[in-house]
C-alpha cells in the first residue's frame, strides 16, 4: 500500500492536498474520507473538484449532510459527492450508487464498511485534528502510485 501523510495548518492548505490528488484521479476513482465532524473531509473534495472540474464547479462543492449526495460537472467529468452519516446501518449503501456512472469519481465521507466493486481505483483519505489549527491529512491506495503524486 502507497502512502502520503502531512500536517496542514488551515483548511486552504488540505484542500490543496485534494487538488494535487485531483489531478493525478482516473475516471471512477473511489475516495473514501474518514475523520471526525468538521475535521475537513469537505475542504479536501473541494480541492479535488477544484483540479478535476474547474475553480467554477470547486466553488460549488458543499457537505452533502442533509441531502446524501451533490453531484458536480457532467458527463463524462463528474463528481459525486456522498455523505453516509446519517445513513443507519441496515440501508442496502449499494442503492445509493446505482445511479453513478462508470467513470464518475466517487467521494465518500463517513463511508462505514461499504464495498463499490464496480469501481477500480480505491483511495482512504483519513483526516485527524491535531489541534485547533492543524490536521493530519494521510492518503492511501493500493492502486495508484501516492507517493508519486506527491513526491516534493
């Protein structure tokens, strides 16, 4: 499993993290983001949108919390963006991807234990508050070269 990890120290600097992954993510990534409520999941997708689709659609990017998911572009360079924390466990999550396109990329905050076969590349973001104004940003994949995307 490749690996980056990085303290950031505003939500401007983990958002570029995600625009610098944004830019290296093939059509149907999967980006599964852990950490605690307002650690910055949100920001880090903003930074994604803000490589794959643009600063117009970047500016758009808001927790879906309420709504489940906010999908952003189109065809064929979209983003779907989930948030699965009000989801109880006994949902059947697979429902909630059935409308997703093949080559979307997927993000997934508070994602449980769910599995998306149909999509190849599967990245874990997992983002922890340190203190008050930093946060550990650690990136994992076992299918795209992580290191190498962030080699400094």
């Amino acid at each position: 499993m490749d690996r980056y990890r990085r303290v950031t120290h505003s939500s401007q600097e983990t958002a570029d993290i995600g625009a610098r992954l944004g830019k290296q993510l093939p059509p149907g990534a999967v980006l599964l983001l852990f950490g605690d409520y307002g650690v910055g999941k949100t920001e880090f997708v903003r930074g994604v949108a803000q490589a794959f689709l643009g600063e117009t659609l970047a500016q758009e990017v808001a927790s879906p919390s309420f709504s489940l998911l906010h999908v952003y572009g189109e065809q064929p360079r979209r983003i779907c963006h989930y948030d699965l924390y009000r989801i109880s466990p006994d949902v059947e999550v697979s429902l909630l991807f059935q409308d997703a396109e093949e080559e979307d990329v997927l993000c997934i905050e508070w994602p449980m234990d769910i599995v998306c076969p149909r999509f190849r590349d599967v990245i874990h973001i997992r983002i922890e508050n340190l203190t008050a104004n930093r946060r550990q940003v650690e990136i994992e994949s076992t299918s795209l070269s992580i290191s190498e995307i962030f080699r400094e």
